[in-house]
C-alpha cells in the first residue's frame, strides 16, 4: 500500500487515477478545488482535500495532511492543468499569469512543500503535454498553456538532478490527445483516440514503477496529432 497525493481529480484523467489507485488499495490524497465529482465515490481509500494551487497557503494544507496523518509519501502526480484558449494578441499578462499559477508555480510549490516527506523510492510525475516539448507541433491559441507545459519539464528535470543522491525520481509524461474536458476546450470538434481511463492505466502502471527505469527523463505519450 503506498501513499498517493494527485492533484486535478475533479474530472478527466485525475478523477479515474484517484479511483485507480484507490481500488488497487492504496492511500489517495486527491487534491482539487472542486471535490464534489468524488465526494459522490465515497471510496475509503480516497481523502479529498479542497485546494487551489495557484494559492501557496492553500498548497500548505496538502503538507499538513501529511504531517498530522501519513508522514511519507510514495507517489507525488501533478496532474492539474488550467488551459487558456485565445489568439497570442489577446493574451494579457493575467492570462499567462494564471496558466503559469497553477501549470507551474502550483507544482514547484506543492513539490516543495512535500519535499520532506518523500524519501528514498518515491516517484514525482508531472503531467506535461506534447505541446511543451521542443520541436514538436504547435497550435494556435495555446502560447500560456503550451509554454507552462515546457517550463514543468524543464523543472523536472533539474529536481531530478538536484534529489538524486535522496534517489527521489521525477519523471514527465508529455500527453498527446486524450479525451477529457480539457481536450474539448483546447480542440472542440476533434475525437482523441484515447479515452481518460485508459490513459489513467498508462499512468498508473508509470508511476508505480516507471522510476525503476527513468529518472529526470521526458515520455512522449503520443500516438496522434494533436
């Protein structure tokens, strides 16, 4: 039984993770603002803990959870995304400023604070997108979101360098199309091949043993464009 803190469980891919890992009988920290979606599971396994990310006294309550009740934890998802869709020219400063708030500044900072209590053998995977890695396709309306993405690999790779004599892995799965809420807002009339159950089954497997393997590396996860 390991101890699992995932953040964006509302919907999509971090709602079926959290009831994943859940029914596979391990502890879930299940992070978002809205907890409604798995109030309504009501599995044992599952804590649900309200939190905005881009509010770092918020981000604290996800550390003090851990103090007062696992002291450890095994596997760290940051999965929560926040997307703005808009023309390069009609981003404001406050549009990027509120993709970055969550897309990385919520993950440094509820990295950070869970920092101490991951210990030799945890595993830190972020959810990137194939549209932060270099030199792959672009679209148009993703300048704040596509940007973010690339920042949290770039992060990731640098903990991975500055934990490894702690031997904590961070690793990236860039995600291509997977059929979420998210996909629809970004492509409205495009169908993903990929459904948010099965990509969580790729992620779970990942994170329960992929840091055997990888370490500070980035996994296209890919099959499709976009």
């Amino acid at each position: 039984m390991k101890n699992v803190v995932i953040t964006g469980t509302s919907r999509g891919i971090g709602f079926e993770l959290a009831k994943l890992f859940a029914d596979k009988g391990h502890n879930v920290l299940a992070i978002s603002r809205n907890t409604a979606p798995l109030k309504t599971v009501n599995h044992q396994n599952i804590t649900l803990l309200s939190v905005d990310l881009s509010i770092n006294s918020d981000v604290k309550k996800v550390a003090d959870f851990i103090k007062n009740n696992w002291k450890t934890v095994d596997i760290l998802i940051n999965n929560a995304g926040k997307l703005i869709n808009k023309p390069f020219t009609e981003l404001t400063s406050d549009d990027f400023l509120e993709v970055y708030k969550v897309n990385v500044f919520g993950v440094a900072e509820l990295t950070k604070n869970l920092i101490p209590f991951l210990q030799k053998g945890s595993h830190v995977v972020t959810i990137s997108s194939m549209g932060g890695v270099q030199g792959s396709m672009k679209f148009p309306g993703l300048a704040a979101y596509s940007s973010a993405k690339g920042a949290v690999i770039t992060l990731s790779e640098l903990l991975a360098e500055e934990y490894k004599e702690q031997q904590i892995s961070f690793n990236v799965l860039a995600l291509g199309a997977v059929q979420t809420e998210m996909l629809a807002e970004a492509f409205p009339d495009y169908k993903a091949p990929l459904s948010a159950v099965e990509m969580a089954n790729y992620i779970f497997d990942f994170s329960t043993t992929g840091n055997k393997f990888y370490n500070g590396k980035v996994l296209e996860v890919s099959s499709t464009t976009p």
